[in-house]
C-alpha cells in the first residue's frame, strides 16, 4: 500500500483521501477497509486473480495499447478502488524521486503507446532482445507512473504478458523482492531517466533465466 505519507507525498486531492478510521494508512476505498494488512492481502490476491486470467487468454500476436495498460488496472483494482482505471491527477513521489507529472501523463501514454508499445509488441527475439524489449517498456512505465496505486506491480503484469508472447513462462520476480534486492531495481529505474536501459535490461535476463530455470525443474 502506498498512502503512507512517507512513502508518497501527496495533499489536496480526492485521489489522496484516506479511509476513515485507518489512522492514515489505507487509500479511500470502496470495501471500507481500514487495515492495511488487510487492503495489502486483498490487492495481492486480486493481482494474483487478474494475472492468472490474462496468462490464461494471452494472445502472443496483440499489440497492447494504452487503452489495454488502462484496462489491465481496472479489472485489477476495479473493486477496490473508485479511480481504478484513471490516470492520476496527483503529483507523486517516492524517496525524493519525482515521478512525471501529472498534468503530462495522457500525453506520455500516448507517446509510451506509439513509440514502445506498437514497437516491442508483440514481443518476439532471442533472450537479449526479449531482455531489452521488456527492460525498456517496464522502465518507461514506471517512470510515467500513470496510476495512483499499483504502478509497479501493473509494469510487472506487462512484463509477464510480454515474456509469455516470447515463448517464456511466468516471470518469478524473486530476484527484485526484499529491502536489499529492490535497490539495484531502483538504481535501474533512474537510470532509464537517462535513457540508459543497460541496468535494467541485465535485471530481466537474470529474471528470464531464473524463471527459465525454475520452469525446467517443475517439468
């Protein structure tokens, strides 16, 4: 969950409210959760419920668009949350990066849609350009940030979708989970900033290969 305050820096906006009686620490909702635990178990499993759907139907000749990356995030957090679905119109943050603005972000879709979506899917190649297709679109989704919530964990659905176009099974994310492991993740998405996807692209090979590897041992 992100509406701790010192995660995101956010003020003045109905995106922004909390529920009553979380004490500030659950997004306004339309389950009336107040736990955090609880909002944080009930996105898991809706994550996990979408995911599994989309793996089911995947199509390995779509192109996705903006509209699709806008439907992914409504069937996903569509019963939890009212704006599900909605680019933010709040400026957020995290650990003093600033992702784009607001005011910019139905813009920058359109562009994501048009210069990286229609070129890296459908996702095709070698491993090294399914690392690099895959590493560039997931950086350039995250620095947007369209969403108030769930924009890492939506990246990481398209990634999966894209990796499964490619003749790949299911990403396992293990290798980017945890305190430690996240930091060179991080250090990757600020260097996309500069354009620079090398970083990135060398953390989804590892991801391919460990998932390639995980798949083989369940055979």
């Amino acid at each position: 969950m992100n509406a701790k305050g010192d995660k995101y820096d956010v003020s003045g906006y109905p995106e922004a409210q909390l529920q009553p009686g979380s004490r500030g620490k659950v997004l306004m909702n339309l389950r009336g959760i107040t736990r955090l635990r609880d909002m944080e178990a009930l996105e898991i499993s809706e994550h996990a419920r979408i995911l599994g759907k989309y793996i089911e139907t995947i199509d390995s000749g779509k192109r996705f668009t903006a509209a699709d990356i806008r439907a992914m995030h409504k069937n996903w957090l569509g019963k939890i949350y009212e704006w599900a679905g909605t680019y933010r119109n709040i400026n957020i943050g995290k650990s003093g990066f600033q992702f784009a603005s607001a005011a910019y972000i139905p813009q920058l879709m359109d562009d994501f849609e048009k210069e990286i979506l229609a070129r890296y899917t459908p996702c095709r190649g070698d491993i090294d350009a399914v690392s690099y297709a895959i590493a560039l679109t997931h950086a350039e989704l995250v620095l947007i940030h369209p969403f108030r919530e769930g924009n890492g964990r939506l990246a990481r659905l398209l990634a999966v979708l894209m990796g499964l176009q490619a003749g790949l099974p299911p990403f396992d994310f293990y290798l980017i989970s945890g305190e430690k492991r996240e930091k060179p993740y991080f250090s990757a998405v600020r260097a996309a900033l500069s354009h620079n996807y090398v970083p990135m692209k060398i953390i989804f090979r590892k991801i391919i290969e460990y998932s390639l590897k995980k798949a083989d041992r369940n055979v």
